[in-house]
C-alpha cells in the first residue's frame, strides 16, 4: 500500500495533493473572505451568502481584476460572458 502525501486546507476543507496548490487555495479563500466583508461594510442589508459567492467570485478571477484596475475595464466581460460563467454559483464551484 502506497502513502500519499496531502494538504488539506483547513477554511473549506479541500485536499490537495501539493502544498503550492493549497497554499494558492488558502490565499483565494482569504481573499474572497476580504471581498465580503468589504462588500458587506459598504452595503448594508446585503445576504451573507450573496456577499459571500461574490466575493469568492472576485478572488478566483483576482487577475481579471487587477486588469481592470490597470486601465482595461473589459477585463471584467470574460467574467460575466455566459460563455465563460454562468451564474456566480458555477464561478465557485469551479
């Protein structure tokens, strides 16, 4: 019987079988926990679930963002192109 090596991390519980692919996962998962206390201090009355799925939308696509930011504001499109996403759920889930 063969033993493998696995990191878990431990904000969601997912396993991964290199530390560097759980290291990046913890850091998304922190940066979508910003993105939604960000958003739920700026809008108040929103769904902790709502702010919660976008803000982890946010994270996953942090490159697409930071292009943004940078002066190409369609960057954004490939986030919402129903092509690419269809809903913020499957954006997670991914």
């Amino acid at each position: 019987m063969a033993v493998i090596a696995m990191w878990k991390c431990d904000r969601d519980g997912s396993m991964f079988e290199n530390k560097k692919e759980a290291d990046a996962h913890d850091k998304m998962l922190e940066l979508g926990e910003q993105f939604t206390m960000l958003l739920e201090s700026q809008i108040k009355d929103i769904d902790e679930a709502q702010a919660e799925s976008f803000g982890l939308l946010l994270a996953k696509h942090k490159d697409l963002v930071v292009q943004a930011c940078k002066g190409r504001p369609e960057a954004l499109e490939e986030i919402s192109n129903p092509n690419k996403v269809t809903q913020i759920s499957e954006a997670i889930n991914s």
